[in-house]
C-alpha cells in the first residue's frame, strides 16, 4: 500500500489548487444551461460529424451515423492507423462517401467546418477533448464515463457552458422511455420512501476484450502504425505493452476506471436518476479489490459501494467473476421501496412474487428518440434542455464512481474474519459483505488468505466537490497533465 499511495501522491495536484477550485465552483452561478444562440444551418443542412476513438464504441458511433441521411461522416480520428482502412471502408459501403483519416483530433478542431466531435476514445481523453470541441466552437457527443476524474469532469461542465454548446453524455438509457417511467413513479411518492437504489454490475469473460485474467504483457516498442505518445495524451510518459492498446487499458488507473467506469457508470447513473434530486452523497466508502487474478491488471475486480443519499442508499454491486444474478439481474437496476421492489423496470408489491403495474404517472423524453439523435436534434434547436443526458448528468454519474475508486485506492488490507464491527452493523451491508465472501467462495478465492481492501470514508462536500479534511483524498480529485495535454484549474 505504501508504494502505491506514493505513486497516487505523485500523480497528484496539490490540495492547496484544489481549494481554489472548490472555492470557483461554489461561486459559480446555478446550474441552469446557458442561452444559446441561433441555429447556424437550416433544418435541412447535413451535421458535420468527426468520430474520434474508432476501435470499440467508436465503431457503433460510425455505423449510427452513417445510416444518417442528414449527417455526413467528415473525419475519422484515430492514434492507431491500422483501423483507417476498414472503418473508412465501412462509411463508404454504408453511406457511398470517405471520410479523411486522420490520427491527431487538433487537426479536425482547426477545420471550421465540422460541427461536432463524437467521442468514443479511452476515458482518460474524454474530458480534455470534450473541453477542446467546445473552445473550438464544436459540439460534443461523449462516451461515458464523462470524465477520468471528478475535477476535469466539473471543468468539461463549465467549459460547455461557457462556450454555449451542445454536450451529450453517452448513457443512453437517459434516452429510454422504460427507465423514465421508473424514475417518474419513484418520484410521485405512490410506493412510499425509497430505502436502497441497488445497481449491479456481473460481468466476467476472457477473450481479447477481456474482463479476465489479464495475464503479464512484456514492455516492447509500439507498433508502427501506432502514434503511442499520442495515445497516451495527458496520462503519464510509460512504456508500451500490449494489455493496454486495444480495450484493456480499462483495468490500469492512469487511462481507466475499471468497470464502474465502462459498464457499471450506465447502472450508476441509472441508481442516481431514481434518487429524487441526487447529486453527490454525503459520505460513500467501497470495499474490494483485485480478487481471484494475479496480473498486470490494477482496478478492483470485485468492488462493493455504499452512499450515503439521506433517506436513500445507493448501494453498487461488482463483479468480475463468474457469478449467479441477484434477484434475477446481472447487470441492471433494483429500487427497494416501502411498498415492495422495481427490479428492472418491473414492479413487485412488497411479500409478492407477482408482478404489477407501476403508477400511471407522465413521463417524457427529449425529441429524436434514440442516444444519437436525441443529441442531434439538440444541435439543431440549440436547446440544451432537449438533451436526455446533458453533461452535467453525466459529471455527477461519473462523479460517483470516481469517489468509489477514490476509497478503495486509499483503503488498507483486512481479513475477512473476524469481520470488521463497522460492516457487521449495518444489516444492508452485513448481507452485502457476506454475499461478497461466499460469491468469492464460490470461485475459489481462499478469502482466509486473501483478504480484501476496506475504503476509506469519504465525506463529501458537494458544494466544493471536494473532501472534508482529507487532503489526501483531495489529491486524487485531479492529475497532473502531461505539458501539451493539460486540462485548466479553471475556466
């Protein structure tokens, strides 16, 4: 532990930057959207679209798009070129043009002719290209999480704003008539208080996009085709290896955020949205670690979240190996209410098994339908209120699950047993922990031997978006960028 809080001290602004922040964010005024002025094209007027990030979700950004009539596919934005030719040719065979290639996005942001930036690149890119396109005048569709940290995330907020643009956030099920309806019920109060917004995320598998065992890959030289210190933008200078380019960087602190920050952040926002006029909590911790691998692989694999909402507990649920669903969902949404349980959009009156309809209560959407042409229509009508998941949604989700990897890099090692009296107290928790241990059982993990990592508590001040009285933790907020790739103190 002692070698890695010094590598995370090292990696970190001072807290003393960090007030200054708080104090600019606590100043800023509400956050109401600001005006925006007239559409610069007409209703008929293609959007002009670069795709940057074209290897997993660009891909699905590239074959939306492309079956757009009123969208044309200008630029592809990519540090490896090997991915040029066949995502290029996959425009060309769906839409009957070529986009140009191109591996560096300052390139695009000087061509005043594209109109947006969809983002689908490694998270530690998301923010600081978000803040790019904006001051470049562009708008902004940007894959989750919204940030790689919870400062750079307020500073893309605020940079949107100042710039007057358009900035989605790619959890799409903001755009899902499903969830709305849930949210909506939750909110009329008709199935009484809302005890735990439970979110879960069981995902497990091997193969080259692997949630698995990573394995040791051995340093060696990038490939050629490769423009790897481009790649790495504002992480640290380090050497090449094969676990990180393509996907599993995911599982490495400096460009991911393990899979609360790829799959679990769509569950977590989803947990937060059901939590009438959640921000941030009051104090969270996690519990977990990298449990049941040996590998290069540095984020929590089996995690465990608690947050504190007030009346309601968000509770997250992670889990990297094999492993049986919990009330029927793997990867999905439980709301525990006073009148029984919405497990994945279906409602359950309390001591029944029978499903029932959940209260006829409005709910609504923004135009256009699905993720990408929800925003779109918001490029158009210049209104940030038509966007599903506007980019302060996606700063708060993101957010939380920032703070939940915040706790478990500063936590420290404990026995499972005897177990910890401050779990032991807190029956939610306690059947938490203990469906931890025999889950981890259950794989083999001799949990007398392992142990696992207990977080730290972090109480939060939402106004700052800061911690109270952890300087250390405070640290952890933001990075230190990489000269040519710096994100602002403010903006």
């Amino acid at each position: 532990m002692s070698l890695t809080r010094r590598r995370l001290l090292s990696q970190s602004a001072s807290f003393s930057a960090l007030a200054m922040v708080g104090k600019a964010v606590t100043a800023r005024a509400a956050e109401q959207p600001a005006a925006v002025p007239p559409p610069q094209r007409g209703a008929n007027d293609k959007i002009r679209v670069a795709v940057a990030g074209i290897n997993g979700q660009g891909n699905s950004h590239i074959g939306g798009y492309a079956g757009m009539k009123d969208v044309e596919i200008v630029y592809l934005v990519d540090p490896d070129s090997r991915l040029f030719e066949n995502r290029a040719k996959s425009v060309e065979e769906k839409a009957g043009y070529r986009p140009k290639c191109v591996q560096d996005i300052r390139e695009v942001l000087e061509d005043k002719s594209v109109d947006v930036i969809s983002i689908a690149t490694p998270n530690h890119w998301h923010s600081l290209m978000t803040i790019w396109a904006c001051q470049a005048g562009k708008d902004v569709y940007v894959e989750k999480p919204m940030s790689h940290n919870i400062h750079e995330g307020r500073i893309a907020v605020e940079t949107a704003r100042k710039h007057n643009r358009i900035v989605q956030h790619g959890t799409q099920s903001r755009s899902d008539m499903k969830w709305a309806k849930v949210v909506a019920a939750i909110a009329s109060g008709k199935l009484g208080k809302l005890l735990i917004s439970r979110a879960l995320c069981y995902k497990s598998g091997g193969g080259h996009n692997t949630r698995g065992d990573l394995g040791f890959k051995p340093y060696t030289e990038p490939p050629k085709e490769l423009d790897f210190d481009l790649w790495l933008g504002p992480a640290r200078k380090q050497p090449y290896h094969e676990n990180i380019v393509h996907y599993r960087w995911h599982w490495f602190w400096d460009f991911g955020n393990g899979d609360l920050g790829n799959q679990g952040v769509h569950q977590m926002d989803i947990a937060r949205w059901g939590i009438p006029g959640a921000t941030l909590p009051k104090s969270m911790y996690s519990f977990g670690g990298r449990l049941g691998f040996f590998d290069q692989g540095e984020a929590a694999c089996t995690q465990m979240a608690v947050m504190d909402f007030g009346e309601t507990k968000l509770i997250f649920e992670t889990r990297g190996l094999k492993s049986p669903n919990y009330m029927g969902v793997g990867v999905g949404n439980i709301f525990h209410l006073e009148a029984g349980d919405i497990v994945n959009g279906k409602f359950y009156p309390k001591g029944s098994t029978e499903e029932a309809p959940l209260p006829d209560v409005e709910a609504t959407r923004g135009p256009g339908g699905d993720r990408l042409r929800n925003f779109l229509s918001a490029v158009r009508s210049r209104k940030v209120s038509d966007l599903n998941a506007d980019v302060l949604e996606g700063h708060y989700s993101s957010a939380l699950c920032h703070l939940c990897n915040m706790s478990i890099r500063l936590g420290s090692k404990i026995p499972f047993r005897p177990r910890n009296t401050a779990l032991e107290r807190d029956p939610v928790v306690l059947d938490l922990l203990e469906r931890t241990e025999e889950h981890l059982a259950d794989n083999g993990v001799d949990i007398e031997k392992s142990g696992f990592v207990l977080g730290r508590q972090l109480v939060v001040d939402g106004k700052t978006e800061t911690i109270v009285d952890d300087p250390e933790a405070n640290q952890l907020l933001t990075r230190h960028y990489r000269k040519g790739f710096e994100v602002p103190d403010r903006v």
